[in-house]
C-alpha cells in the first residue's frame, strides 16, 4: 500500500493487492479484522479481477527485469 493511505496498488482500494502490506490477511484492519462481511463475486467479477491481479503482476515482473538489468 503505497503511502499506507489505504489506497490500495495503483489506487484501487485496500486489500487488493498480494497481502504484503500491514493489512495482509484480513488481520489487524478491513472489516473487522477478518470475521463477519464477506463478498461474493460472480465468475465475471472474479475473472476481470484475475486479468487486472494477472496485467499488475507482468507490470511488476517488468519493473524488476528492468531493475536487475541496469544492476548489471
């Protein structure tokens, strides 16, 4: 979470991204600390959302190619 705003990457909104951040899990922040509310999302929802968590991902992979080749 950059900034620790509750952003979220790229400023989706919290608990979007790999679980890295201090919210990581569902503990400690969200929604009550991981108990109680819950989303279902539908085959679509969940198909946009692995194509958006997919494309970060190959951002990321690029951005540390790219680090590890000016390392050199």
């Amino acid at each position: 979470m950059p900034g620790f705003d509750k952003t979220g990457p790229q400023g989706q909104g919290p608990m979007t991204g790999r679980g890295f951040g201090p919210c990581g899990g569902g503990r400690g922040c969200g929604n009550g600390n991981g108990y109680g509310y819950r989303r279902f999302f539908t085959q679509t929802e969940e198909k946009e959302m692995l194509q958006q968590e997919a494309e970060m991902l190959e951002q990321e992979l690029k951005a540390i190619k790219e680090r590890l080749a000016q390392a050199k």
